[in-house]
C-alpha cells in the first residue's frame, strides 16, 4: 500500500478486504488510442455540452432559486439535483487528469451554488425546498432524497481525491451528517427507495475517516428487505425491499438500483471485513452474470419498471439495459475486483465498457441512449438530453474516471486488466503500453523504470481469447503473470488473436435461440441499416445447396457487421446483434 | 402454319396479326428440371388439393344447389363460379399433356354440374341464381357476371383444344350467346368492371370460328372509358373505365383487370388487324414495363384497390403484387411476342415467371401467396385458400399451360423463348434441349431431327446476361439465331454466364433509392430471415475501415441470399429483395 490515497473511483482504506490495490490518475495515463479520443471528446464536448444541458434544463436555476437568488419554479424530475451531482463527479475526475481553469470556474459555481441551497442543517434537495418543505422525507421509496445525496457525496469524493478545495466535502458532510442524524443507527428505520447513498457514504467515510458513515451505510444495506419501504406503489422488489439483501439469490427489480445497491453492500463488506457478506455479492455476481446479462453486458432485460427480468429472460429486442445498469456494473465489477483479484471482473468489465456502456453515447460526443436494445425495427434514436436524464452524466463520470478502471498493484507487482496506450506508474516500476486495442490484439509493455526486486507483471488475457502468445524481450513466455527481476527496457509483447468468431447465446435463452452472434476481441458486433448492407465492389459467391428450400444456388452476399458501440450514428435504422444461423 | 391448332393457351387464326406461331402441348413437352418438377407438383399435388378446396368452400355446392341437386344457401364470393372455371381450365391443360382418368372424372363432375346449373338462356351465375334473379346485370361495375363467364370460356377452350368432348364448348357458347344477346353490338351498352371476358371471347372465337364473339370482345373493348361503369362506388379508374383504351398513357387502377382487358385489348387487335390499337398495346406495356414493374415482375404498388400506382411509386413492403397479376402479365406478354416476335416480352416473361408468380405458390404446392412484397418485417405467410380465392387456380392453370410458352416457330425457323429440359416438335425440326436452368446457365440443344432446307435457330439471349457464349457443333459462333442446314445430331449449346450480380433501382424509385438487389441469372435474391443469416461453417473476414464510423474494423460475415420465389417456406420471418448498399 503506498503512502497516499491514489486519485481513483474506489479506494478502500487499509483496513478493507482488498486483494488490488487501485492505481489513479497520477499513476495511470491513457494517452493516445481508442479510450484516449474518447476521454478526450468528454472533457472537451461532452461536459462542457452537459453543463449547457443542464442549464437549459433548469438543474442549476432549481440550486439558484432554492438559493434565493433567482425566482421561479422548481423544474425536471425530483432527482434533478443529481444530474449535477453526477456532471460534478465527472469533471471532479477530470481536474483530477489535468487542470482546466473553465471546468474549475463551473465546477466552483455549481459548488457554491449547491451550498448556497443547502439548508442549515445540512439538507440539500431543490425538489423539496421548491415545492413543499414538509414532504422532507415522506416518500422514502420514490423521494429519492438519499439517491441525490449520495450522488452529491460521490462528488464531493471525486473533488477530494483529485485535490480540490474541500468546500464541496464540507457540503456533502453536512449532507451527511443530517442523513446520519435522521436515519442513523437506532433512529428511524427509514431507507431510501432507490440505493446510492450506500456506496457513497462508504466513499466519503474513506475520504473523511469519520466511521459514522460507514456506519451508516451498513445500517441502510441491512435495513433492506423488511417492509420499510412498503409504500412503494411498484411493489417492494422494485426497490430490492422484498427480501433481505443476505437472503438473495439473484438480482430483482430496478436494475440501476439493484446494481447501485451492491456496489454499496460490496464497499461495506470490503470495509467491514465482513466476509459473509461479500460472499453473498459474490454469488449475487455470479447470477447476474450467468443468467442475466446480455452479450453486451449489458443489464435489465424489461421495459416494465426498468428491471431485471428471470433467468435467461435476455429478449433482445424488448432489452432495456439502461446506460446507467451498465455503469453501475461497471462499478461493482471493479469493487469485486479489487476485493477478490478474480480476472473475471475485469472480463465483465471490458465486455460492458466496450458494447453496453458505450452504445450510450454517439460518436460526437453529444447524443445519448438511455435504452440499448440488441436488436431494433428502426426508429431508435440517441437524444442530446432526457427529461429523466441520469444517463448522460453518468456517462460523463466513467470516461472522466475511465483510466482509474486499468491496473491495479500489489506489493508483488501491477495487474494490467484494460489495455490502453499510455503511462502506468506503480509502486514496483513503470510501464509504458502501447496497442491499437481493440482493433490489433497487440499489447506492447515496456518497463520504463523498475524497483530491483523481482516483481510479477499480470497482463489479463481476456476469457473470449484463444491462442494469446506472450513474449519477454522477444522470448516466448507463458501468458501468465510473469515473474522475475526486471531491468528498464524490459519488453514485453501480449498478442490476443482477435480472429472473428460466431457465439451462440446460452441455450436456455429462449429470445435468440438458434442465433448466432459475431464478436471480435471485445467488441460484439451488430449488422445495422435495414437488414444487410451490401458492399458494391465486393465479391459475390454462390454455392450449391441441395440441402435447401428443394435445391437452390445460393448467392453469398457479404454483409458488413459494425462494432455494437457505433450503432445508431448514421440515422436510427434497423439493428440486430443476434443473427439467425443457416 | 401448321395444318392443326395447337393445344396451346393463345393460338391467333390464319388473319390475325402474328409473327410467331405458338408450339402446345403435342409440340412441347417439359421433361426434366426445374419445371417439370412444379409441372407434376401442379398435376399430383395442387390441382387435386384445389379440387378438395373448391369443394370445402362450397364452390362446387353452389352449381349443385342452382342445379337443384342439393340444398342451402350461395357460399363464397360474388365470383366463386370463376374459381371452379379456373381450375377446369387448368385440368384441361393438364388432359391436353396426358390423359389422368382421375383428373377427367373430376372435370367431367364440374362440366356436368356447370351445365345442369346453366339457365336455358345460357345465362349461369350460381350467385345470382341462389340469391336473387332479380339481380342479373344489375351491378356490371362489380358484378363480375361476364368476368365469371370469361372464365367459364377459357376453360371451355383448354378443354377444347386439349380434345376435350365439347360439352363445355357448348356451355360456353350457350353463355358466350346469352351475352351477345344482352350486350352484343347495337344492344345494351353494358360491359364488366372486371375484364376477362374480352380475351375470353376472343380465344372462343378462335376455337369455333363464329366471328360474333370477336365482334362482341371488340365492342366490350372500345365501350370501356365512356362512363358504363358510373356506377363503381370505387372510381371508374378501378375498371379502367376512367379513359377509352385507345387514348390511355398508362395502365391505373385494379391491376389485374387492367391486365386482363390488355390481353382482351391485344387479342382484338391482331384478330381484327388493327395495327392502332396494337401499339397502344404495345405503348402500355412499355410504359408499365418502364415505370410500374418490380424487379420481380410483380405489378400493383397499392393494397388499396389492388392497383397500380403513380409511375415509379413502387415500395417494396407495401407492394400489392398480386399473384394473379404476374399471370396475366405473362398472359400479356405471351400476346404481345406473338404479335411482334419482340424478345423484350420473353425476357419479361422470364422475371415474372421465376420471381413474381413462382413466389405465389409454396415448395410442397399446397400454399399460396395473394400478395407478394418486396419486403416483409416477418408475418406473411401462405395460405391454403382464401375467402376470394382468385390466385390458387390461377396459379393451376399457368403452371399447367407452363410449357406453352417455351418455344414458338415461324416457317423459317424455332425460337425457344425459355429454357426446360425437354423436347420441341416444330414444323422445321424436333430439339432435345437439356439444361440445368435457371441453376446452370448452359442450354444444349440437340437436333434430333430436322427439314433438309435451311432454317434458323434462336435461342433467347436474356436481357440481363452478359457474355453469352454460343458453339453449333463445337464451333463458336455469334449468339444469334443461326441459319444453316440442319442435319441431325447437330448441337447447339448457349452458355449464359449466371454471375451473381448486384442491381441498382431505377433512381426515380424512391422507395428503394440507394439500396441494391442481388440477382443472378432470371433469379431475383432476397434475404430472408430475421435480417441476415449466418452460416456458421462459412468464414468470417474483416477489414479496417478508416473511413467508417470514426475508423472501425468491420467484419463481413457472408449472408446468404435465397431465390426470392423461395421465400416463406421456412416459417413468416423477415425478408427483402432490395437491400442498403454501403
């Protein structure tokens, strides 16, 4: 563990049950590349759109009027405050890669103006303070005052961890202080409908050290599934209060608060030791995993309160896998990660960055899905903003917060999980990568510098990868964690064969049984535009079937398939991911 | 001109305008291949269920009943009559090929009951005779009284030729008289908003010499487009009744009765020598050829009335494409290449036989299409029969009459028109053709026998081939009909290159503007399934395209176009002919 807390998402203090230890924006660069454009455009389109977004929406006039420096009505959904809570954790991030004097000056302002609304007791939700000051948690299952609370705390955290001025701390503490004091331990039995707060106050008691918070966290998470929130009109498993979290066997209801809710049960299990409870996250990851979530990674199989469906109910084209699932899968991949070192995480990690998350957001940075079905009619088009707009923040976060999800150390070495060219600098040495991921399989690493003890360098080799050939200064080596004394100069080269291939869904997935879908490396494609496009100048074949329709000749057309990520960007045709095998 | 009449669907008389003289069933027989095999389909299969059909929905019953044979109520559509007629014009075709013991007992059963129905004026409508006799030639716009006779005549010339025992000639005369009488030249200036009776007359004029019923087709013909039909609640374009024949630009209105009346129209005009009204024929067939044809062949661009639209409307999905179209289409074509010897109508002939009609019926023989598609999202299926029941027994009476329309010959010569394995017996000589058509593209003709005088072979050069290559005896030679003397045991062999090709829409053709169709040979491709399906034994290639999408690798994954007569007899999934080209 090194001496300092690293500028990074998730950052479990030394008493936490942690196999990894997270490497944050001073130590991990993405510098050039795919991830590296895609950093970029969100500093400089995407949050900067998001602001004049928010704007419009009237997110920051709520905070002004609240403020009494403005008039009017109080606008958008009750959650509105969040999305600038979320837009404030991305650019938190993002001072935290490299300074920038106008994202500073935003971040300032919403700073200011978040503690100019925030009540003397540390209150702060615009919804409540613009319409009806005696509705201050009377709705706990749809209020979603803790769900805008821990996103506040969350940028608060970002803000801390990258260096800032510890005024926005100072508001989220008071934020939390009062939570603490209404809904502590021995006080009331509430908890908040949609879980956020949880994973939050854990971040902000390894921010703070102030124990209460953790406290307090551990308390909401067992709180769950005893009738609390037994006014909720979308029935209790909507809000995972159908049954004790201890008690679950696989993820139910709402899956972005399902999936907030681990990432919450996960920190509180890492941080109290309390093994018991990270086997259940483990066993409730394993489920998810198996039985549902797509090929994308993607999360939530229905339309119909946004929730996960039953086993293998995985339709394709009634998918809902919300932007926000896969982001909060993301989240609770990584914290599993850290805590386990299971390479499996970092496997869901990559599928879901690669496919599911970055569908969410167009190639210019500035149109957004909320829904990422796998197969689509037509008609399914990203849109700048949402009235309910969690997603386009939330999207802002991960990019702004993508490197910290890249390696890992340990005292006995680093763990690459994500493959990006740049910088990673650990404890044991530093490493420069360089690889066209995901389009070349080839990850170059050279030891810039190196401590002269031996230590092992883990490079992941991806589930969905046969044949990864690794070598050492040219030597072919066994693609595993390589240990040995290393000198400056040291290369090492992992090629991962990204040949195409055709992946047939789990049997018992009824929706695409008998389909067949083509993946390259980490990337699931998806043929677009109405059914197949044709390529003019490319080959036509024709084969002989006598096997088929009574004996026909066949005529192969070629038909391109694009990477699942880039769909939508040309108009909002017909796109499928699971094709129909012959 | 041959001494006898040939047993043949369209055979002009010694006075009418013709190049060609048609070849029938004694001359013509399809022996092997694809045709031969939907021709004893037909004969086995299909005629024998539309018996069985006709029977369950009370068809049959209804001439029992008018006969006074049996009990109870009219069942079907104001037309059924015209189904039973269709299916006795198919087996006469089918007697006229070989005899069936079976198949005349049926026929001899519905010639007996059409007789025993028929009112001693010679009228018979079994509708009008077991609802309401009042009714008779009450409602000519959508009556289908003369429509229904129509059909009763052209079985009764099928029976005919095919040397029938004349009984259903003298029924049809009876009701060829009994219209004459009502609407012949100088009576009641009545005619029927469907046409069909007009070729009718003709074709029965051709088989019995009385020069009345010409007359009578030639009157119907010319009355049209002078307000008769007022009385159509669906506009007087719906019976082409909007504009005289002569002054029309282009066809509108219900597709197949602006067919049927073109085949009236054309049968008139080289059975009178009127050389205006054939190219107006001839003028109308270029204009639907030019802007109201799908690719298929199909005709019809609209559900609502079942007609042609605007010049170019032709939308894939929404397309009407009535089966029943595509037949009087090559009964059209058929008219106008005997006429002028043109092999533009041949080639027509082929798209809409292999495309548009073949798409009609099901590979087991047993389903129909009413409507065909360009396109379909999934849902369209075949069925056994329908309520209006038009298309199964058309589809009967082509496929057994199939082989009319291969060849034809002149006193100079053969010409075969399209290409089946089998033998033709024409007045210079008797061919053995083989071929694998329209699989293989190679035609060998051998001569089997042949006149000492020189005469000239042609071998239809398809429009859409490129490259045909054509050897006499091994020796190249200019594919081009070849005069030579003969000797038998001479072989001609055509190659037509079949190279799968891509097609571009006319650009006018909005609907399709940009997409591409695959063909090859006289097949028209479509891909079927949902959207594309993957043949998983095939390879999966890929290629970095910089130019997409920001910079992606794509990966082309060989889809697999079917003939798109084929479609459907895998389950109602998704289709479409034209697709997006990149």
């Amino acid at each position: 563990m090194p001496d300092s807390a690293p500028v990074a998402s998730v950052v479990p203090t030394t008493e936490a049950i942690a196999k990894l230890w997270p490497l944050g924006s001073e130590a991990v660069r993405i510098e050039d590349g795919f991830w590296a454009e895609r950093q970029r455009l969100n500093r400089e389109v995407t949050i900067p759109a998001g602001w004049a977004e928010l704007e419009r929406a009237g997110a920051l006039d709520n905070f002004r009027i609240a403020a009494g420096r403005a008039e009017g009505e109080f606008r958008g959904m009750r959650f509105h405050d969040s999305d600038v809570y979320k837009w404030l954790e991305a650019v938190g991030w993002e001072l935290g890669r490299a300074p920038s004097p106008e994202l500073e000056r935003l971040a300032r302002e919403a700073t200011e103006l978040v503690g100019a609304a925030q009540l003397a007791d540390g209150y702060v939700n615009t919804y409540c303070q613009l319409t009806d000051a005696s509705w201050r948690y009377t709705d706990l299952a749809l209020g979603h005052e803790l769900y805008c609370a821990g996103h506040l705390l969350q940028a608060a955290v970002a803000h801390a961890r990258s260096g800032g001025d510890g005024e926005l701390v100072a508001i989220a503490r008071r934020s939390a202080d009062e939570i603490d004091a209404t809904f502590g331990p021995g006080r009331r039995e509430g908890l908040d409908g949609h879980a956020e707060v949880e994973p939050a106050l854990v971040e902000l008691y390894r921010v703070t050290g102030e124990r209460r918070y953790l406290e307090l966290a551990s308390v909401l998470v067992e709180r769950r599934g005893h009738g609390h929130l037994n006014a909720n009109p979308r029935g209790a498993v909507y809000s995972q209060d159908h049954e004790p979290v201890r008690a679950s066997a696989s993820l139910a209801g709402h899956a972005v608060r399902a999936l907030y809710l681990m990432c919450g049960v996960t920190d509180v299990a890492v941080e109290t030791g309390d093994t018991e409870l990270l086997d259940v996250a483990v066993r409730l990851w394993d489920d998810t995993a198996a039985t549902k979530t797509y090929i994308t990674g993607g999360l939530g199989s229905r339309h119909e309160h946004e929730s996960f469906g039953d086993a293998y109910e995985l339709p394709p084209d009634t998918a809902y896998c919300e932007t926000c699932a896969a982001i909060a899968s993301v989240m609770w991949s990584w914290r599993l990660l850290l805590a386990t070192g299971d390479a499996r995480y970092a496997d869901s990690i990559e599928r879901t960055l690669y496919n599911g998350f970055l569908a969410g957001i167009s190639l210019d940075g500035l149109r957004f899905f909320y829904v990422n079905p796998l197969e689509s009619p037509g008609g399914h088009e990203r849109q700048s903003w949402f009235e309910c707009a969690c997603c386009p923040p939330n999207v802002m976060r991960l990019l702004a917060s993508l490197h910290h999800y890249l390696a890992t150390d340990t005292d006995d070495g680093v763990q690459v999980h994500q493959y990006a060219t740049g910088t990673i600098e650990a404890r044991a040495a530093t490493l420069r990568v360089a690889t066209g991921y995901p389009w070349s399989g080839r990850v170059e690493v050279e030891v810039a510098a190196t401590r002269p003890e031996p230590w092992a360098l883990a490079l992941r080799v991806p589930a969905w990868c046969d044949g990864a050939r690794l070598t050492v200064n040219g030597e072919e080596a066994e693609a595993a964690p390589v240990e040995r004394t290393w000198s400056a100069g040291d290369r090492v080269v992992l090629d991962l064969p990204l040949a195409p291939r055709l992946t047939a869904p789990h049997p018992r997935v009824e929706a695409v049984r008998g389909g067949v879908a083509v993946e390259r490396g980490p990337l699931v494609y998806c043929i677009e535009g109405d059914d197949v496009a044709i390529d003019p100048g490319a080959p036509l074949g024709e084969r002989e079937r006598p096997d088929l329709l009574g004996g026909v000749v066949t005529v192969e057309t070629p038909a391109t398939a694009v990477p699942y990520f880039a769909w939508g960007n040309r108009g909002a045709g017909a796109m499928r991911v699971w094709l129909r095998a012959r």
